[in-house]
C-alpha cells in the first residue's frame, strides 16, 4: 500500500487525497517538483541560497513585496544560458535585476566596466576635475487639454 502521508509536511491523507492534505502543501510541493524540474535544485536548497542572500534581491538588495493577496512577489532564480537553456545556477534576483540587469549585461567583463566606470569616470581622469554639467534646461509640461487647443488651431 501506498504512503498514506502528506508528500511536504507528512501530515495524514484523508479520503481521495493522493500527496497533499493542504493546499498550502500542494502549492509548495508543485512549487518544489517546478524548481526541481526546471533549476536542478530542490526547495531547501533554494532556501539555502535565499538565506544566504540575506532574503532579497543578491543584486539590488530589494525584498520581495507583499502583494494584495498576502502572497509575496516571485523571485527568479538566475542561470547562466550556457547551453541553450542550460547552464550553472548563480543566485536570487527580483524580476528588474534579472531581465534587465543581468539579462542585459551578460558578461562578468561588461559588469565590471560599468562598475569601472562609474567609480572611475574616464571624463573626471581626462580632465583631472569633477565638472558639474547643468543639464538640459526643463521642458514645460504640456497638458493634453493645450495639445487639443494647439491641434485645433492647426
Ligand atoms: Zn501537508
Ligand atoms: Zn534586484
């Protein structure tokens, strides 16, 4: 006979219940089977490195935020695309350091000119002085009300 316990918290199955005795149980155990399936990891082991990050963002240091349901917001769990999709697991990011942060940069090399050149700018070594530029002067706001006069005036 088959294990008459819950696959997550080995709480007892009742009736037709097959893995899980709560929903909050199936919902980690899929979570787990996902995470297992796609990162090559298991659940504790991406806890591991949740705790090890300080439970945030290993880039931006952001939490996740609690949305309106009492969920919390997913973390990605970033991968090198070594071989097509595969490739060694590196760490926690929330979703704007993984797309656009390390989705963009790509190479450990290209990081470290950015960092390089935001420590060190090249217009501050040329020119052995900070200059402080004024910017470009601001645009007055134009209501969309304005744009339909100005466009009927046309
Ligand atoms: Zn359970
Ligand atoms: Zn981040």
């Amino acid at each position: 006979m088959a294990s008459r316990e819950c696959v997550v918290c080995a709480g007892e199955l009742s009736g037709s219940q097959r893995k899980y005795d709560k929903p909050e149980c199936a919902k980690r155990g899929a979570r787990a089977e996902w995470i297992l399936k796609t990162y090559g990891i298991t659940l504790a082991e991406w806890d591991l490195i949740w705790e090890h990050q300080g439970r945030c963002c290993a880039i931006c240091k952001r939490k996740p935020r609690v949305k309106e349901d009492g969920t919390e917001e997913t973390f990605h769990l970033d991968h090198e695309h070594a071989q097509g999709q595969a490739g060694p697991v590196r760490g926690i990011l929330c979703p704007y350091c993984n797309t656009r942060l390390v989705g963009r940069l790509k190479s450990a090399d290209r990081a470290q000119s950015l960092a390089d050149y935001l420590h060190t700018p090249p217009a501050t070594v040329a020119l052995g002085r900070v200059v402080i530029a004024p910017g470009r002067p601001r645009k007055r706001r134009v209501t969309a009300r304005r744009k339909r006069t100005a466009a009927r005036k046309v």
